[in-house]
C-alpha cells in the first residue's frame, strides 16, 4: 500500500473517530482537573484563553454537535503539526519529499 494511501485512510479513520465518539466522552472530570478540585485550586492558575474550551466549539449552540466539531478541529490540527513536522525532519535528512 502507498504511503500516500495510507495516510489518507490513517486521517479518515481520525476524522470519523474525533467528530463520532467525542460527543459521547464523559462529563467527569480528567485526573489533573480533579486533583485541582479535591485540594481546592481549581482557579488558581493563570487563566488563558483555550480556542475551544471544554469542548464548546464557538458559534454551534447544539452542545453534541459543537464536541464533534472540536474533535474534528483537534484531530485535523494534530495532523497538520505532524505533518509539518515530518516534512520538516525528512527535508533535513536529506530525503526527497
């Protein structure tokens, strides 16, 4: 199978993954944000603008629909920076692209 090929359906198989399942992960809390609840510090940090807090992706109302779209938006951004990178790294080993 062509690498090209395999990226592709890689990408697809992401895509369906991050915009289908996320919108049914769970509502609790992951380990850190829990931490920070039971010693009380959940606020104490510097608060930074997240592009897609909590899921809640800006301009979709529907709460379902906005969690997929940020599934959809991480997995393609987690993509582009991989790809990025391996053309960078292949570039400067000397590899044809």
């Amino acid at each position: 199978m062509r690498l090209g090929v395999f990226v592709g359906l890689a990408l697809a198989v992401a895509i369906g993954l991050g915009a289908a399942v996320s919108p049914f992960a769970s509502p609790q809390p992951d380990g850190l944000e829990r931490v920070a609840e039971d010693h009380g510090f959940t606020g104490a940090g510097t608060s930074h603008a997240a592009p897609v807090a909590d899921y809640a992706f800006p301009g979709v109302t529907d709460e379902k629909a906005a969690t997929a779209a940020a599934g959809l938006a991480g997995t393609l951004l987690v993509f582009a920076l991989g790809a990025g990178l391996a053309v960078t790294l292949r570039r400067r080993s000397g590899h044809p692209a």
